[in-house]
C-alpha cells in the first residue's frame, strides 16, 4: 500500500488522537474468540477505539474517506485490506487468511453506502467460508453527535464514555 499524502496523514494524526481519548468500556460473552467483528457503518470510530493494539485486520473502502479510515486505524494498530462491497468486493476473500491464522477481522456490517442497518452478503459468507463467528458490535454513546448521512454517522466527543456490547450475530 501507498503512502497517503500529507494532508491524509496530518488529518489521521489529529483523529487518531481524538480516538485514544474516547474511554471504551467492553462487555463480551464468555464464548468471545477471534472470528468478524461486524460494526455498523455509523460505529465506525467508536470500534476503532474498542479494538485499538488488538491486531485486528480489517476491510476499508477504496474511496476517499477510506484512505482517511485506513490511515487512522493503521495508526491504532489495525492491519488494513482496501476494497468493499460495491467496488472489489473479492477483496473479503483475503480476509480470510488472518481468519485461519487466529486473528480478529473487522468490516462494517452494512457496507460503505449502505442502506443503513442492513447487513451486507460479504460478512456472512466470509464467516460461513471462515467456520469463525460473526460478533455484532452495537455501541452505546455518552456526550456525541449524531450527522445527518446514510449511516447517521456518531461522532462522538472527545474523552466520552462508550459502552460497546458484543453479542453473536444469527
């Protein structure tokens, strides 16, 4: 992967920042094991957060925001795959190689346009080619703001608490 321009790495320094002052607090089931983290696409900072240092690899969209999202994650620790459902989806497939190896993957459950809590076909499969479990993550927010996109986007405010469920996805 390519080293983003300045502007991009300057803009992830700062959210980076923002993210490791979010205070994260876990709760997880007894069986939690590496397998998907799905993440609806408007929790996306906030899983940042929970998963920092974790090694997770994760799926970010080949557009402009997602350079951005892919410099900031990688600033957390994050291994990155560039593709989605809408453009080089077959990219999930090399997801699958961490999946074997014992790790933790992470991909938004309803894609990068879309529609909003409708889980997309890319997880499902990669866990049922995985035999791994398909975690959903639901996030609960202190003090944020919520922005008016597809997604309902949560930006939450600096130094926030956020309470992030992990539950098995059906």
């Amino acid at each position: 992967m390519t080293k983003p321009p300045f502007k991009v790495r300057f803009k992830a320094f700062l959210v980076t920042l923002w993210i490791k002052s979010l205070r994260i607090r876990l709760k997880t089931p007894e069986s939690f094991a590496p397998g998907i983290l799905g993440v609806w696409h408007q929790d996306l900072l906030a899983s940042a957060a929970a998963f920092k240092n974790w090694g997770v690899h994760t799926l970010v969209s080949e557009s402009s925001d997602g350079d951005l999202f892919a410099a900031i994650v990688q600033n957390l620790g994050y291994s990155v795959t560039r593709g989605s459902s809408t453009h080089g989806a077959t990219n999930v497939r090399h997801l699958l190689i961490p999946l074997r190896e014992g790790h933790f993957v992470g991909m938004a459950l309803d894609g990068p346009r879309g529609p909003a809590g409708v889980v997309k076909k890319g997880s499902l499969w990669l866990s049922k080619s995985s035999h791994t479990p398909l975690w959903q993550i639901s996030a609960k927010y202190g003090a944020h703001i919520t922005l008016k996109t597809w997604d309902k986007f949560v930006l939450p405010l600096p130094l926030t608490r956020i309470d992030i469920e992990i539950k098995l996805s059906l």
